[in-house]
C-alpha cells in the first residue's frame, strides 16, 4: 500500500523487493497507532498500564476481557488509552477480595460458640 512511500527514503533502494514489503507493512502500522493517537489520545501497552495501575498483568486481562477497561487493539496488542486509563485509576475500589456471605456452617459454629461461652 505504501511502496511509493517507502521508495522515497534512500536506504530502501538498497533492500531486496521482499524486504520492501516489510518496510511497507511496518509504515501502514505506524500511519494506523498515529490516526489512532489522534483520534483517542496517547495510547500504552497493557503490561505497563498493569504497573501505573498497581495491579497484576492477569488481573488486568481480566478488566480487558470484562469491558471494565476499554482498549485499542492494534494487530493482537492490547493498548489503554489515557482517558481510559485516568477514568479507571479515579474509580473507587477496594482491596481485597470481597466478603463472603456466612454459610449455614458458619452460622451453627458461632451459635455454638455464643452457647458455649454464655454460661
């Protein structure tokens, strides 16, 4: 798609035709993370965006997979815009895993307990 712009630089003149193809591809991934940048800010890596956040790589797959993070994909790799990326950190969220509620065991366990200790 861009073999004209890519015959402009001099040191394309100097590859074999193969590798020119590979220049060209690499152009068109540039021009598309540049149309990207400019329609919805700077972007970074998903891995990265895990340390700004303080979270695991993992658990950041997993907002990704639960849309509570939205990404630009760009051939396989995820990207976190900074508007995303802002929006999440303001959010307000615990630590922790969340409070289980009592199960029956619980319940007769600490009625045993209250049983025992009242007398």
């Amino acid at each position: 798609m861009h073999v004209a712009v890519a015959n402009e630089f001099a040191f394309v003149a100097l590859i074999p035709k193969r590798e020119k193809g590979r220049v060209s591809r690499a152009l068109d991934l540039v021009e598309e993370l540049t149309r990207i940048t400019e329609e919805q800010g700077p972007m970074i890596p998903s891995p990265l965006a895990a340390k700004v956040l303080n979270i695991s790589r993992q658990r950041m797959h997993q907002l990704i997979q639960d849309k509570r993070i939205p990404v630009v994909e760009v051939q396989g790799h995820h990207f976190v815009t900074k508007t995303a990326l802002i929006g999440f950190a303001n959010t307000e969220r615990k630590d922790g895993r969340p409070i289980s509620p009592p199960t029956r065991f619980t319940e007769q366990v600490k009625l045993a307990w209250d049983y025992a200790h009242s007398k």
